[in-house]
C-alpha cells in the first residue's frame, strides 16, 4: 500500500501556491458579492460563502488529497468507466426523478442530500477520456479516421446533445472546444481537425436556429445591446455599467452599487463584473494575471511529464480553465455573446469548485512523477 500511494519527486510547489491563492481570493470575492443577497434573503450575510465552504471547498480538499495521492497513470484504464459513468449521471438529471431544474435550466441530480451537477465533473473526465485515447501507442488515433476521428466525433457529440436539452450551452462550449485543441496537440491530421471545427460549428448553428428561444436572443443582444436593454440585453448592459464604474481602483472591497439591485447572478455568471467595480482595473488584472500564471505553468509542466498521458492531462485542464475563464471574463466586457458560465475558482458552485480543486491535485500528481 505504501509503495502505490509513494512519489520519488516533489510537487510543483509554484502550482499549489498559485492554486492556493486563486482558491482562497475567489472565497473572499465571493464573500464580498454575496454578502447583501445573503442578507436579505436569509438575515445572513456570509450565507453563501458557507456554503459554498460546506459544499464545495470542503469535498474539494478530499478531492484534492485522493487526486493527489493516486498515481495518475492508473487513470488510463479507468477513465472509460469514469465518463460512461459520468454520462449515466447525465442521462439521469433529464430523465429520472433524480434530476432537478432551477433557473429554467435542468442540470442538477439530488441524491438524498447530496446535489451536484453531473456536467461539471466532465470538466474532468471528458479530458481524461480524450488523453488515455490519444495516447494509446496500440491504436492510430489520430491518422486512422475509423478508429480515431469517427469515434472521437460521436462520442463528444453524444455528449453536446445530453448537454444541449438541459440546456447547458456554455458547457459545450468548454469541453468542445478543449476536445478539439487538446485532438489537434495529439497529432491528427489537419484535415481531420479542419473537419470537426466545421463540424460543430454546423451543429452548433443548427441548434441556435431551431431553438430560437433564448439562445438566439443573447446572440442578437450581443450584436444590438442598445435594441432591447430591458429585455434580452439587460444583463449585458448591467455587466458594462458595473465593470465600467471601477474605474482604477475600485470603490472599495464589498461597496459595489449594483450587485444586490440590478446586475443579475451576482454569485456567478456576473461575479466578475463585481470584483471590477469594488476592485476596480487594478484588481480585475491581478486575477487576471493568477489565472494566466495558471494556466501558464499547466501548459509549462506537460513539457515535463514523461508520458503522453499526463502531458494531455495537463493541456486539458488548462485548456478547460483557461477558455472557461476567457469566455466569462469576455461575455461581461461585451466581447463575447451573453452566456452562463462562472468563473474558476471564483463563482459561487461547489460542485465547480470541488471539480477544479481535483483537477489540481491531478496536476501536482502528474507534476511529482
């Protein structure tokens, strides 16, 4: 037992240290843009932040410490079972009474009194999936279009569509797009890649003109944010003026104007419109920069690891938070179309935080061996 869980090298102590940083300034921002909501809703004004402790930083740490100690090379075989099950989960929120909606969004199981969303754990075990694939030496993965690009396209396709009817859009956007980068950094021929870009971006057009809902309306808010500022691009608005109003420095830690009245998901798809107006720039690109340092060092150390396997690990995450990260920062800049997604580390979620305190301890394990 001993020898299983053993590591003859040190962990990238620069990552933890970054890591630890991150995980620690998001608890404090959130405690800041939660704080009125708490107070009005429940008369307690670190309401949320205990929770988001409870069920989210607290199974983090035990899912931090597992990660951590378990040879990550043993991933390789297991990580089939891992996303079949993942999937299984997915099949469950819409079509068992397990699966709950709230916000008009049906992305959460309920198992007695534990509630998570199945779809963030992907985060994790989609990447693996792809890196235990690509590197297997056995199987032409990336020039044999039966054996690596069909397979690829179905399954990740599979797993757009159980992800589009809760709907979770943005979250295809995330894993999608790591898919195909962390493909093309596996080897695959340009064609092939070319073709799964062309690809999704066809089925991802199709569903935004079937749908016609809400979907389509954030697109033409993005392109028109003055033709309906009280209705579709009223977030998108909101976020400009809060972000706007920092200015340099801010108007101080838990002073923003417009977190409990009129910018809406304060805790989460807005949270870092939040922090730019009680931090202001100053702030907004300090956390920038712990993110880019991030991301940055993950990318650095899979030129490190001695196998195909953990270097993918690697890309994966740190393409899965760095695009994360782009997109969310991007949507309340009015750079990118409005859509849900929180910020790493930051965003109020446990089963978001608990995910990427497990990505860590994957990536100090691959790190230390």
């Amino acid at each position: 037992m001993r020898n299983f869980f053993s590591s003859s090298r040190e962990p990238d102590y620069f990552l933890f240290a970054i890591s630890f940083i991150l995980i620690v300034l998001g608890l404090i921002i959130l405690a800041s843009a939660s704080s009125s909501l708490g107070q009005s809703k429940f008369n307690d004004s670190y309401y949320f932040l205990k929770r988001q402790i409870l069920y989210g930083f607290l199974p983090g740490i035990l899912g931090f410490f597992i990660a951590y100690f378990f040879p990550y090379q043993k991933y390789r075989k297991l990580a089939l079972y891992f996303l079949l099950l993942n999937i299984i989960l997915l099949i469950l929120v819409k079509f068992s009474p397990l699966g709950f909606a709230a916000g008009g969004s049906a992305r959460w199981l309920k198992l007695g009194p534990i509630t998570f969303q199945p779809s963030e754990l992907l985060k994790i075990t989609y990447i693996m999936y792809i890196a235990a694939w690509l590197s297997n030496a056995k199987i032409n993965r990336t020039g044999d279009i039966t054996k690596g690009f069909f397979p690829f396209l179905a399954i990740s396709g599979f797993i757009a569509l159980l992800l589009y009817i809760q709907p979770a859009t943005s979250i295809i956007i995330i894993l999608i797009g790591s898919g195909i980068v962390l493909y093309f950094i596996g080897g695959v021929r340009l064609k092939y890649f070319l073709g799964f870009i062309l690809f999704s971006a066809a089925l991802l057009s199709l569903g935004l003109l079937i749908d016609g809902g809400y979907r389509f309306k954030r697109i033409t808010a993005f392109l028109d944010p003055s033709k309906d500022i009280y209705g579709s691009a009223y977030h998108l608005n909101q976020a400009l003026i809060t972000v706007g109003s920092g200015g340099l420095t801010g108007l101080g830690f838990g002073q923003s104007t417009t977190k409990a009245k009129t910018l809406p998901e304060p805790l989460g798809d807005s949270i870092f419109a939040v922090m730019a107006q009680e931090l202001g720039f100053i702030g907004s690109l300090i956390l920038i920069i712990l993110l880019f340092c991030l991301i940055l060092r993950l990318f650095l150390l899979s030129f490190r690891a001695k196998d195909k396997f953990g270097q993918l690990i690697l890309i994966g995450f740190g393409l899965i938070i760095g695009i994360q990260s782009i997109i969310h920062i991007s949507v309340l800049i009015g750079l990118f179309p409005p859509t849900g997604i929180p910020l790493p580390f930051v965003s109020y979620g446990g089963t978001a935080l608990a995910v990427f305190m497990t990505m860590i301890g994957i990536a100090l394990n691959v790190s230390k061996r």
